[in-house]
C-alpha cells in the first residue's frame, strides 16, 4: 500500500509543480539585435548639432578619418564601407562601444584604409597615360559589395 500511496503522492506534487507557474525569474531576453538602420540614426540623433564638427572631437577612438566632418563618417562608414564590403555595422564594431578596437576586422579595415590612400596619393598619380584626370581606387574597386576581395570577374555573357 505504500508504494501506491507515495506514487499518489508523487504525482499530485507533479501535477502542482507542472500547474504553478515557475517562482525563478527568467534570464531577460537578449535585446533584438537592431537594424543598420536604427543604429545609424541613433548616431546621427547622438551627434545632433555636431555633424561638422571634426570626427575625432566628436566620436572616440578616430584614426583614419580625422579632419572629417563628423555627419559626413556616418555617410563614409554606411556607403564607403558598409555597401562596398555587404557586410552590418557589428561587422567591424561593437554597437555597445563603437570606440572599441576588440575586433579584428576593424583593425584590417584601417590598415586597407591606409593602403587604398597610398595607391591613390603616391602610385596612381604617378602612372602616365591613364586615361582618368583624377583615377582612384576604393573599397569597391576589389570588394564589390563582398566581404572578400573579388579575384575573379564573372565572364562576359557570350555574345550572339
């Protein structure tokens, strides 16, 4: 009888716990993760009256786009980097500290910066015969809206 009983027993303590919703809070959820979109106009509401001031007396952390009007590095980064690259803003940066330098990529992306500079102010104005009065290169050139530099071109379609 008491095997039957405790097995009773058991259950009933089952069906309550089962019933009753948990006393422990839950973990919050992680916040959604936010839209290049919202991010950006976040920054350009937080730079609100600054936009042509130099970036680096507005934002933390400028290396390479120093002198820059700061309205003028959110257009840089969203069309310069983010579209020339197919990649978000948390590619490069932690949203939660834009200053940081934790990521790798951002880092690369500094040093490609400093080498698309050189090959415009130092090696194409030195070629003669180019047909462009003022060539230059950028992230497009070789990225083409990838993350990886493009190393082949698609083939022409054939011709009829």
């Amino acid at each position: 009888m008491r095997p039957v009983m405790f097995a009773v027993f058991a259950a009933c303590l089952l069906m309550i716990a089962l019933a009753v919703p948990a006393a422990v809070s839950q973990p919050p959820a992680a916040p959604a993760p936010q839209s290049d979109g919202e991010l950006l106009a976040a920054l350009r509401k937080q730079i609100q009256g600054k936009e042509k001031e130099p970036a680096e007396t507005v934002f933390k952390n400028i290396q390479i786009l120093k002198g820059k009007p700061a309205g003028a590095v959110l257009s840089i980064m969203d069309i310069g980097f983010r579209g020339s690259l197919g990649v978000r803003c948390a590619y490069c940066h932690d949203p939660q500290n834009w200053a940081s330098d934790d990521k790798s990529e951002k880092k690369i992306a500094r040093e490609m910066s400093n080498m698309v500079r050189d090959i415009n102010e130092k090696y194409l104005k030195s070629i003669p015969g180019l047909k462009s009065e003022k060539p230059v290169v950028n992230c497009t050139t070789c990225h083409r809206g990838q993350e990886k530099p493009a190393l082949n071109l698609e083939p022409p379609p054939a011709s009829h």
